[in-house]
C-alpha cells in the first residue's frame, strides 16, 4: 500500500508543482523571501498531492471487487469533495476543468462530476470483464461529454448592456473617470478597491455601479460586492487563509505579524444572503462548489469581481477557466471584472463571450448580455445526488468486498 500511495503521491506532485507555482508568488508578495515562500509553496503542493496518493491506494485495495468501476470513479469523487473542505479548502483545477472540449454534461452534474465520468471512462476502458459492454458503455460517456447540452444552451431573451473597468490600481481618481466614461450605465468595479462610502455614488451620478468593498457592520469587516445605487451586497463567505484570516486563530499570530498581511483579519460572509437578480461571487469563493451553486441559485447573471494581482501570472488564466465553466454549469452570463487582469463577460456560448483583458491592460469592455433566470439541473442540487452515490458506493465496497483469483 506505501508503494501506491507514494507513486500516486509523486504523480500528484509534480502536476501540482507545474500547475500552481503561482502560490510562490502569492506568498512573497508580502516580503517572506525565497526561501521561506519556497517552503510554504511545497507545504501545499505536499499537502494537496496527498489526495491521489489516497485515490492509489483504493485502487489497489477494490481492484479485484466485482463492483470496482461504480467504487473507483466514488473514491475519486469524494476525495476532490474532501479537498474543498478541508482546512477551509482548496478545489482549484479538479480534473473535470482541465478540458473544455469534455464540458458537455456541466450544466447536469457539474466540474466536479465530470471529473467522476472521467474517471468512469478510464476505469471502464480498463476492465477486463464485459470487454464489450464496458467499451461501448465507455464510449457513449465519452460522447455525452464531448457534444452534450453544454455545448449547445440556448440564452434567455431579456438583455442588458453592461460595462467593466481594469483600472490596474485601486486610485479611486482613475476609477471614477473610468467609471463615468464608460459606455453602458451598469457598470462593475473590481474587488475591494476602498472602503465603502454611500457618499461614493455621488462621484458617478449617472451610473450604476455594483463594486467590491471593505464594508463594516459593528466590529466586523467584510470583502463585499455592493450595488451603490440600492445598497443590496454580498459578503464574501470562502476567505483566503492568512490572506484574509487566521484559519488557527490566535495560535498563528506571529506568522501574520511576519508577513505584515493588511487584511487578515476579514469577518466570514453569512451563509445565507438576501439575493437580488444579480449574483456575486468575490475571488476564490468562485471555486467552490456549494457557495457558488446556492449563490446564483434564481439570479439572472453573475458577477465575479477578484484582485489576482499578488498571485504570479500563471494564476490569472487558471481562474478565468473557472468563471467559463461556472457559466456553462450554470447558463447564466459571468461578468468578470479584475484589478489588473484578466477581465472578460463570459457567455455560457463562448462565441458569444467580450473581448478579453489581459494582464497588465488598463482599460474597460462593454458588452450585452442576455439574462437567464431558469436554473440548471446541477444548479438547483449540486453535488448532492453524486454525494450519496459515492458515499454509498464507497460503503458498499468496504462492507462487501470480494475478492476474485
């Protein structure tokens, strides 16, 4: 079993190695140094690589169950659903992102449960009992995902112009002239450019403006999306660990006091938020499977506002990937407004998508959007269905294992 769990382990590291070197630079972002962000880079990727160690192991473990191809894709599936809990979470890049060209059926069980259909396909492709059944069985999978309805949703009728800024910097100058210059009069800000102000709104007469802010409550801070002009926000709920907050409280003060982070100490966003037509998801919160399907859950198109500009360049892709196929789950518009890039409006049909912003431009799109308030299937129950197959699948396995010579 060591053997297993450490092939899986180092497969599994050099993937995470390649893919999120960014978080080095995250880290010395706030002057740890190389050898220090060096360290904590591989802590994670270590960390995070565990996981396929894991999935290894229960391959070796079910291989010879009679019921091995239901069991292997529901280990697969839980341990990514493990990951996005654990130590506040870390869903980045599941398996069923990795390839556009296989989002065919995310708008019925999501990325997370295609990265179980995948897993499906190979462990069919491999089984060695029913040859033909599993292959053809294998391949109508396959079909599904590459020319399923999500590649081929339809929009609603309703439409609406909209406008977002890349203003490079939180100057709050450049970003009203922005703002007032722009060429529709809904218009979205990045995330938390200044703490909010009611007074704000009377810089921009003319528009409206849904922005990221530190809005306080009491003794509370949060990171929040607010619409200026009806005061409606949401708090941002998946905050990022030491970035944001203290994920061991008090017992890692000193380590906070090192890297001298300003905003560590951010309150945690409601689970439960009043909603308007509009949703919004703040950064990282956009990666998580339960956040991200309650929140837009009845709203007409989506809102992302995120500052990757502490996370390296490799960064900015990888979340961009992200907001394209949270609109192909969830047929609804994504409107992606950041600091200093990349911005895009995000079709759920990417013929349809804006121009991109790039890294490092300054400036602003403006791009009609048609609005959707219908719900898709993984929208209204998320991962719950595929949740309780695989657990049960996964007991199943463990209390009625056989073993075949």
């Amino acid at each position: 079993m060591i053997k297993y769990f450490l092939i899986g382990w180092l497969i599994a590291f050099a993937f995470w190695a390649y893919s999120i070197t960014w978080i080095f630079d995250a880290v010395d972002y706030y002057g740890a140094g190389d050898a220090l962000s060096g360290f904590i880079t591989v802590l994670l990727i270590a960390y995070v690589s565990i996981y396929f160690g894991i999935f290894l192991v229960a391959i070796k473990f079910f291989r010879d169950h009679k019921y091995r191809v239901l069991i292997i894709p529901s280990v697969f599936f839980l341990l990514e659903w493990f990951k996005s809990w654990v130590i506040s979470g870390f869903p980045w890049l599941n398996l069923g992102i990795l390839s556009e060209s296989l989002w065919g059926l995310l708008p019925v069980v999501g990325i997370s449960g295609t990265s179980f259909l995948i897993i499906l396909i190979i462990a069919l492709l491999l089984e060695k009992n029913k040859v033909i059944i599993s292959r053809i069985t294998a391949s109508l999978i396959l079909a599904v995902l590459l020319i399923g309805p999500g590649h081929y949703q339809e929009g609603g009728d309703e439409k609406l112009k909209i406008t977002v800024i890349q203003p490079l910097t939180t100057n709050m100058e450049r970003i009203i002239n922005m703002t007032n210059e722009a060429e529709s009069d809904l218009v979205i800000w990045p995330e938390a450019v200044t703490k909010f102000d009611k007074t704000v709104s009377k810089l921009v007469p003319k528009k409206v403006v849904i922005g990221g802010f530190f809005r306080q409550e009491n003794t509370n801070v949060y990171t929040s999306a607010i619409n200026l002009k009806t005061g409606h926000h949401y708090d941002k709920r998946n905050l990022v660990p030491f970035g944001e907050f203290q994920p061991f409280g008090s017992l890692l003060k000193s380590i906070n006091n090192f890297f001298n982070i300003p905003n560590s100490s951010l309150s945690r966003g409601s689970f439960y938020q009043t909603k308007a037509d509009w949703s919004a998801l703040i950064c990282w919160e956009l990666v998580f499977n339960e956040t991200f399907t309650r929140r837009v859950r009845g709203t007409k198109y989506i809102v992302h506002m995120s500052n990757d500009k502490w996370y390296g360049s490799s960064m900015p892709a990888q979340h961009l990937k992200h907001a394209k196929a949270r609109a192909v789950e969830s047929n609804k518009w994504v409107v992606r407004a950041t600091l200093d890039g990349i911005s895009q409006i995000i079709s759920p049909r990417s013929n349809e998508s804006s121009v991109i912003l790039e890294r490092g431009e300054m400036g602003s799109i403006t791009h009609e959007i048609t609005l959707n308030s219908q719900d898709t299937f993984y929208i209204k129950h998320g991962d719950t269905p595929l949740l309780i197959i695989s657990v049960l699948s996964l007991m199943f396995g463990i209390f009625f294992r056989k073993y075949e010579k």
